[in-house]
C-alpha cells in the first residue's frame, strides 16, 4: 500500500466517524485511484457516498468491494441499506441474511430484513424478522425511549389486525373550527409546546400565506397555553384562520407495565386521533405538521400539487421502517382512501396506547405500518412521498439561513434557543 493511500484511506476513515461525509467521499476516492485493489477503501467509499445521497457511486463502490472479497456483516448490513434506497429490496433481503449468517444478534440487519420484507409484503416473514429484532440487545448509550423490544412489539403488519380495529369514536374535540375553503393546516401539543411555538408558527403563515387556515389541537392545556393561544388569536385577527380544540386526558392510564410510555408518545400520537374526526369536520385535506414546523414561503402551490392525493408523507430513509414516513409532515386528502388512511392510523395507535403496549415511534410505526396495509388491499389511488426539499428532518446540519433557502419547512425547534 502507498504512502499516499494508507494516508487519505485513516483521513477518510477518521472523516466518516465525524460525519463529514462530503470530504470522506473525496478521500477515499483519491485512495481507490491510487489503489484500485483495495477492498475497504471501496467499502469506506460506498459508505461515505450513500450518506452523501450519491447513490450510484455508492453502488459502484459497494459492487467494487464484494468483487474484492469484502463480506463482513457490517458490509452487507450496509449494502443491504443502500439497496434499499435503490428500491431493490429482493436484493436487500439476499444481503441482509448474509449478514446475519456471521453476526445471528445484529439488531441493524434484523431491522433491515424486516423492512425489506415488509417493502415486499412478506407480512410473516416482515413479523418474524422484527420479533427477532427485539430479542436482540440495544445500542450501548441509545435512548432510553427507542427500546427495540417494546417497539418491536408494536409493528402489526397483519391485515387481519387492521380488520379488527374499531373505527374511531365519532365526538369531535371541542373548541373553534376554521371557517371556509381554504388550504389547512393541522398542529397537535401539550401544553408547554404549545405555549413555546404556536406564535411562531401561526406568525409565519399569517406573514407567508395569509388566508391559509391553522387548526391547533392542544392536550391538558394549562393557563399559560390559554394566555399564549389567546395572544395568536389577537396578533393573526385577519391574516389567519386561526383554530383551537382541547382535550384533557389523563395520561397515567396509558402508563405500561415497563415504563416505556412516556407522556410524550401519547402527545405525538394525539395529532392522528383526533384526526378523522377532523377530516369528518372540515371535508378537505389537511397537512398534519409538528407544531415545531414553520414554512419558509407560502405552501400553498405545493398544497395544490397535493390536492388530487388520497394521502402523501414525507421520507426519511427508505431502510428505516419507523422513519420511512416521518410523522412531521402528513398530507390526507378527502377521498374514501385518505379517510381509511386516517381512520386505520388513529385505531392503530389506540389499539397500543389502550393496551399499554406503546413505546416511543408509534405514530411513525402506525403510518408506516397503515400505508403498507392499504397498499396490500389496493386502496391507493394516489400515494405521494414528498421529499427531498419539504424540510430539514429536525437536523442542525443546516444553518437556518441556508434551510430557508433549501426548503419548504423548518423545524422551529432547531432554530431557536432551548429552554
């Protein structure tokens, strides 16, 4: 090996772990121009151009390193999510269980063979894999909410269990309803977060889309929401439709046997239960944001895009199963299948916070999960991903002044001070 290889292959290498994926790319491709020979620098390659959304590169290098001898389970767990974003998902399965064939307790390779399944509606296989997920140990230091065996208990695929789901109860939230037609808008909250970013969303459509209707579910509000909520409704008088319901819950029921139910999973599901009965309200689509979201121009063009969908979300990573449809940004339309797609959701998640069996992701696992089922059933008219350039993915890898140049959303949370 050159001098000059070995060098840039350890600079590349030390790029990767601080995710300097741009100037890893760039290293190691010098490196597999001097030695075109070598195997890792290939697999250090694909790695490095798959993060940076080069996709074919990463094929090329990935395809060059197995010609090479590369086999590893990290390196086929990788190759298998790469092929995932390539929308090969037969080919991720082959290299998702050759994986695991030297490593039996991957929890990465487990979870990818179960969304690869799933992709391929392979419902008992997709189950199976994910069961095994959750036998396996979690990451050192991970978060104390992403425990794989209670989350993994939450992934129902089986249309049978979609059949068996009660439909939602027909009493709407109490509070306001926006008036007229318009494109709306629909946040959901405690109390706290309420009271942080209602302003500041509401603030930015009343200044980009005046007009446009925002419909702010709050849970437990508190007198402090109240004074906060009363203030957006005074300072966006004639720029915004602006609309308020409440509920109060109390949400130690929901508490289960292993505390792995914080408050906030019920708050981040609370958007899609009470959002058929929305639907049933308002007949006319809704985009289900994070109250923490804002637009950095008006939405509306991109909302009459939308308007001939029976639902749309946006995408974080195809290889991700809970994050495949990030509960960020939804968009349901009024048709038959935009209202099943918010009903089996809002039952889904009701179906495990009523039993106790809810662990942090569901939201994102019920509309993963409902989207596969509907499409198993031939439901769709129109399913649309939405992505790139709707938002930032709740990332700080973008300074705002250049998110608000790139993309449609921002996330208020990334953007402002913490408390």
């Amino acid at each position: 090996m050159s001098a000059e290889a070995s060098t840039l292959l350890r600079e590349g290498e030390a790029l990767l772990r601080r995710r300097a994926f741009a100037q890893a790319r760039d290293a190691l491709a010098r490196a597999v121009e001097l030695l075109p020979a070598m195997g890792p620098a290939h697999a250090l390659l694909g790695r490095a151009a798959h993060a940076t959304g080069d996709l074919a590169q990463a094929a090329a290098a990935f395809e060059a390193a197995k010609a090479l001898g590369e086999s590893g389970p990290d390196f086929e767990r990788r190759r298998g999510n790469l092929l995932m974003d390539l929308q090969r998902a037969s080919d991720a399965v082959e290299a998702y269980r050759a994986a695991l064939t030297r490593s039996p307790f991957s929890a990465g390779s487990w979870y990818g063979l179960g969304t690869a399944l799933a992709e391929l509606d392979d419902v008992a296989g997709a189950r199976d894999a994910f069961a095994k997920w959750g036998q396996c140990p979690g990451p050192a230091g991970a978060d104390a909410h992403l425990n794989i065996a209670a989350i993994s208990r939450q992934v129902a695929l089986d249309d049978d269990f979609f059949a068996s789901l009660p439909p939602p109860p027909d009493a709407a939230p109490e509070g306001d309803y926006a008036e007229g037609d318009a494109p709306l808008i629909f946040a959901a909250a405690d109390a706290g977060y309420a009271a942080r970013f209602a302003e500041l969303l509401s603030g930015n459509l009343a200044a980009r889309a005046p007009g446009i209707a925002l419909h702010l579910h709050v849970v437990n509000p508190t007198a402090e929401s109240e004074e906060r909520l009363a203030r957006v409704k005074d300072l966006t008088q004639g720029h915004l439709d602006f609309a308020v319901t409440r509920e109060t819950t109390d949400l130690a029921r929901f508490d289960g046997p292993d505390g792995h139910m914080p408050a906030k999973t019920y708050y981040t599901c609370a958007r899609f239960l009470a959002l058929p009965a929305l639907l049933a309200r308002y007949r006319r689509p809704i985009l289900v944001c994070d109250i923490d979201m804002a637009p950095t121009r008006d939405p509306r063009p991109w909302l009459d895009e939308l308007a001939a969908a029976d639902a749309g979300g946006n995408v974080k990573i195809r290889y991700d199963f809970a994050n495949h449809l990030l509960a960020t940004m939804i968009y349901v339309g009024d048709t038959p299948a935009g209202r099943e797609f918010a009903n089996k959701v809002a039952g889904y998640c009701r179906h495990f916070l009523e039993t106790r069996k809810a662990a942090w992701t569901l939201d994102q696992v019920a509309l993963r999960a409902t989207q596969l089922h509907l499409r198993r059933q031939g439901a769709w008219r129109d399913f649309r991903e939405f992505a790139p350039n709707v938002m930032n993915w709740m990332d700080d890898d973008y300074p705002i002044e250049e998110t608000q140049k790139r993309f449609l959303f921002v996330s208020l949370y990334s953007s402002v001070p913490r408390a």
